[in-house]
C-alpha cells in the first residue's frame, strides 16, 4: 500500500514522524526510571526463563527483564536472534526512501 491510499484511508491526515523526534520523546520520558546505555554495541544475546543476558563490546554482561531492539532496518538486535537477515526476509514487490530537504 502507497503512502496516497494510506493518507486517502485516514481522510488526509497522515504525517512523517521522524526517528529522531520519536527517540527524544520517549528518551526524555523516561524520568531517569530506566536505564540507558549510550556509546556502546550489543556483541552476543543470551536469554533464560528470568531474564536477557546482554554482553557488549566494552564486555559489560548485565541482565534485564526486557530487551528492545530498535536498532534500524539491518537490526544487529534482530541478527543476533534470529539469524541472518537473508534467511528470514522476504521481498513483497516495494521500494521505501525517505530523507529530510
């Protein structure tokens, strides 16, 4: 589905929202409540019945409750679950660009 019926099927009223709004909107939401690695890269993902254990580069292992990826489009997150990217996608005939003019 395009953009144009998308927009047509919400009576006009579709708009863009960028990453990097969304991502400061909810990280200036967080009150400090959750914690938030910065400057640092997911290597390995283990998970057992209670928890996510997570190793980093810098080789830092702590465990959470929960673990979101949201990574981008070529997630490591998602690799690192499920297996490569080319075993798992599947092409349904569109292209998709943006950018900011």
């Amino acid at each position: 589905m395009n953009y144009l019926k998308i927009k047509k099927l919400m009576n006009n009223r579709a708009f863009t929202l960028l990453r990097s709004d969304l991502a400061e909107v909810i990280y200036e939401s967080l009150n400090n409540e959750v914690g938030v690695i910065f400057d640092d890269t997911i290597e390995k993902i283990e998970q057992n019945e209670d928890n996510v254990i997570v190793t980093f580069r810098s080789g830092k292992s702590p465990f959470f409750d929960l673990l979101v990826g949201a990574d981008g489009l070529h997630s490591k997150v998602r690799n690192l679950i499920f297996g490569r990217e080319a075993q798992i996608e599947k092409y349904y005939g569109y292209y998709t660009s943006s950018y900011t003019l």
